[in-house]
C-alpha cells in the first residue's frame, strides 16, 4: 500500500531551513552516516512532492535533477524554469487532497516523499493524508527559520518506532500519523 511520507531533518527546536531558507547548517553535518538510511527509503519512492522554494533552491545548486527515478510534481502558482534531467516534473497548482489521487497513482505502489517543504508538509497533513514522519533531528539551534510542520491543528499522540541515535548526536525517529 502506498504511503505518503515527510522524510525531513529539523534542528532540535524544530527548524527545517534557517532564518534565510538556507540549509548550509545541516549541510556542516558529514552526510556519510545517513547515506544507507536515505538510500534505503528513496529506493521505496515512486513519487516526490515539493513546493516552489524547494525546487528552487535545488535550481540554484546548479546540478542536474537529484531524483530523475521518481515522479516529481512541485507545487507552484506560477512558471518556474525547466532543470536538467528533469523530464519527469509535473508542475501543478491547487488542493493538495485534490492532487492525492494522481500522486497514488503515479507511484505505482512505492511511497510518495512530501520533500519540502514544511508548508507543503502541513498542507498534506492537514488534509490527512500524511501517513508518517520520517525525522532526524540534527543536533544544533536555530532559533527561527521554516518551522517542521506548521499544521492548522495539533495532531493526537503520534506513535513512535525506529527510534536511532547516530554518532553526529543526531536522532532519527519514524512518527505514524494515521495508526490504526
């Protein structure tokens, strides 16, 4: 069964970007610990799912598409120019609850990444179709920036497994959103 996921790294007081929607904090981290975990998960995806500020700060990178095995939609209300290897890019506009549907489909049977960012996030979640929370929570302060999930409402309690801490000081934790 397809799951929609927010695999995503926060700061310990719940920041996803810093105050300038940069990410050069998390990138301080050597990426080498998480390689296997990420690799594990991305292997599950069939469709990824972004706003427009994530796209392009991936734009801005400068590199070609990082995810050229997966459905892509980005959510936009306006044009945003084509990135190389990115012939799998849908650009679409409207009620995320509305676009679900075509995600599930498009997947195919793997999951579906909500990638960034946290408005996104909220936006699915809101409209409960968040299934779970894939978080490492990397061990620094920001003290503002993009928040987690800024969600209309508080959720229940969430129920938590896969619960590891990386030698960074790093914690991943997977939350279920919709347990049965």
């Amino acid at each position: 069964m397809t799951k929609t996921q927010y695999y995503v790294a926060a700061s310990v007081d719940g920041f996803i970007a810093d105050r300038e929607n940069g990410l050069g904090w998390l990138l301080e981290f050597g990426m080498e610990e998480f390689e296997g975990d990420y690799e594990e998960f991305l292997s599950g995806v069939g469709v990824v799912v972004m706003g427009s500020r994530t796209y392009e700060w991936l734009l801005a990178e400068g590199s070609p598409w990082v995810y050229p095995e997966q459905e892509a939609w980005v959510l936009t209300s306006r044009e945003l120019p084509p990135i190389e290897g990115g012939e799998r890019i849908r650009f679409a506009s409207g009620d995320v609850a509305a676009l679900h549907a075509d995600w599930v489909e498009a997947a195919a049977g793997k999951n579906i990444w909500v990638v960034g960012g946290g408005e996104v996030a909220a936006q699915v979640a809101d409209s409960g179709l968040l299934d779970e929370i894939w978080l490492t929570i990397m061990p620094v302060v920001l003290g503002a920036g993009a928040p987690l999930l800024p969600i209309a409402a508080n959720t229940s309690a969430l129920t938590a497994s896969n619960v590891v801490a990386l030698p960074s000081g790093a914690i991943g934790v997977r939350y279920d959103l919709r347990a049965s």
